[in-house]
C-alpha cells in the first residue's frame, strides 16, 4: 500500500495495548523495576515490543499504561490511552487470574457478539493474549490476581463507533484477532486486488478464491490445499470491485468464503459492505423470511436480531433454512454480476471454522 509515494505505516490493536499494560505490570511485579518497553506474543505467531506510556504503584495494585498506535490506519481509538490494574488478592474465592474491565470498557448487553450477555467488551483473543502474557509472568508466590483493564476516555471514543446499536455500553470494546492494525486504504485496497487476480491469470491459474479477511482465508485453504498461495485473494468489503476484475481477466472459477453478515449483504445486493455504508438491513432479512413461508416467530426473531451472528447461532429449527435461503439469494446476485460461463461457489464458514455451508449444493 502507498500513501504519498510512501509504505502506510502499521500499528497495534487494542487487545494488543491491554496485553502490553498488564504484562509490563507483571514484569514490575516479578522485577520490583518497572520497563519503559514490553515484548509480546502475537496471536498468528511472532512477536511485537511496545513502549510503555506511565507506571505507577498505588495501594498495592500496579498501574500501566500504553498510547495505542494505529499506524497510518484512520482508527477511531488512535492515541487512546489504554491501561491495566494489576491487584494481588488474597481474599479472592479461588486462586487464578481475574480478568475485568474498568473505565471506558464497555459491557456487552444484547446477544449476537463474540462476548456474552453481561461481559465486558474483551474480546476472545485478546483476552487470551491478556491471560497468557499475565500467566507467563506470574511470580510463584502468588496465586490469586485481578487485571483490570481501563481506556481513558472510552465512553466518549464509544459514541462515535456502532458500540451503542450493537448493544455495548459505557465504553470501548477490547478488539483485535492478529495484535497488529494494518492500514486501510480504499483506493490501495482495490488496487491490491486488481494486482493479485491479475497474478492469478498470468500463472495461468483458473480458480480465484475471494476470502473477506484471514480468518475466512486460513478456513478454506484447508479445503483447496492443492492450490497456490496466489489464488487466494482477501477482498474485505470490496465484493463488486473483486468481481468485476475476475470477469475483466476472464477468470474460469470464482470461489467466495464469508460468513453470515457478509452473505446476508450479498444477498441484499451489496457491492461494497462495510458497516457505514452498508448497514445490516434486519427489516427485509425478516421481510424475505416471511415471503418464504417462515413463522411468524422467526420472522420476529430476524427483525429484532441484534447481528446476524446471532441468527446464524441461534438454535431455533427454522435458522438452517434461512440459512440456505440466503445463501442461494447470494449466490445469484453473484452470478448475475459474471457471466453465464464463470463456475460461482460460496462458502459460508461457522465462526468457530468446524463447518461451513456452501452454495450450490
């Protein structure tokens, strides 16, 4: 990516800052001397040294802090101020790590989410980024623990983020899947794409998988190990450009790997799906179900859903069938973008990769 004849710079996630805080309070913990850097593990292997903003001791907890760096990325939490409160505890009811959010960390009220109902904003693998830098570095004698992690200001950074529709209140979520921001650029965006599926053609590949972010990816090389690293392409939420440069390179076979918010956004006829232009549209998601012959519960259930995750998680017996229903709706807003002789496949992944559903049948 270029931005003024220049490499957008990276930068480091929330849940990557939050590990940093509290791992660099163990190490005061461990050492008695506070350290102006800290190095931790990343979740994809490798590791990433982050400087320490403050340190102080008081009342017997420890308190960290690290200036979020986004890089070049326009990230709404750039220069936040993220900490950790590191407690020893005695009168904890059992030994182990308790793991909390403070300030401007917000809680999760409404189900759809990564996060439970009632939880803070911490996300899976940060959270394990936390606990396994704060393990790592536990003094022998010490058994029980309690890490709060805080972000000054949150409250008032959550206003300007979907954190209050999506039902997160009183602050920021604790993000991140790889510990590292990388920079965001539309126009470099589209241009990476335009390069790779130009690659795929000149090695004389026929099959371009378009996968919308990593995780999507790691799933479905598992399926296509026999196919080159250059056919798989990361597209994000640039459906219409992804497919307009297959058909202008006259690739044979378009593969598509999502999950259930980007398939609901196909089906609906989106192009490019990010989440401020394309807001998930719950009222004709229920509107379809209905013409389908869904019940009225479900039909219910799909207008007042919090994310489509939830729908794709829930239990209810008719979820499969809406499912396929949308599935087969996106498939042919795809198709209807190519021509008759391109071979269309998609995959819809469960968030947890141990299974997936896939179009046509």
């Amino acid at each position: 990516m270029k931005k003024d004849k220049k490499e957008l710079r990276t930068g480091f996630t929330t849940g990557s800052s939050a590990a940093a805080a509290a791992a660099a309070c163990l190490e005061a913990l461990r050492s008695g001397i506070p350290p102006d850097r800290i190095t931790i593990n990343l979740p994809l292997g490798g590791t990433l040294t982050i400087p320490l903003h403050g340190f102080e001791q008081r009342n017997g907890s420890l308190l960290a802090t690290v200036k979020k760096d986004a890089g070049d990325d326009p990230d709404i939490t750039d220069k936040a101020i993220i900490g950790a409160i590191v407690t020893p505890r005695s009168s904890l009811a059992a030994p182990g790590i308790y793991l909390k959010g403070g300030r401007g960390v917000g809680k999760v009220t409404r189900p759809g989410l990564p996060v439970r109902e009632g939880e803070y904003a911490i996300n899976p693998v940060p959270r394990a980024m936390i606990l396994d830098e704060v393990t790592r570095r536990l003094p022998e004698n010490i058994h029980a623990l309690e890490v709060e992690i805080f972000i000054e200001g949150g409250e008032e950074l959550a206003k300007k983020t979907l954190n209050p529709r999506l039902g997160i209140v009183g602050g920021l979520s604790i993000l991140g899947t790889t510990g590292i921001v990388k920079p965001f650029s539309a126009e470099s965006y589209r241009e990476t794409i335009r390069l790779c599926v130009e690659g795929v053609k000149r090695e004389g590949i026929d099959t371009v998988i378009f996968a919308t972010g990593g995780k999507s990816e790691r799933f479905t090389r598992r399926l296509y190990p026999e196919l080159p690293e250059i056919a798989f392409v990361q597209i994000a939420d640039f459906l219409g450009y992804a497919l307009e440069r297959a058909q202008a390179e006259g690739i044979r076979r378009v593969i598509l790997s999502c999950f259930f918010g980007k398939l609901c956004k196909w089906a609906l006829g989106g192009e490019y799906t990010h989440a401020h232009s394309q807001e998930m549209d719950f009222t004709t998601l229920a509107a379809i179900a209905a013409s389908e012959g869904l019940s009225q519960g479900f039909c219910r259930f799909v207008a007042s859903a919090n994310t489509a995750r939830q729908i794709a998680e829930s239990d209810l017996p008719e979820t499969y069938t809406f499912t396929r229903i949308i599935g087969m709706m996106a498939l042919q807003a795809v198709r209807n973008r190519l021509d008759r002789a391109k071979e269309v496949t998609i995959l819809c992944w469960r968030f947890d990769g141990k299974g997936y559903l896939q179009w046509p049948e």
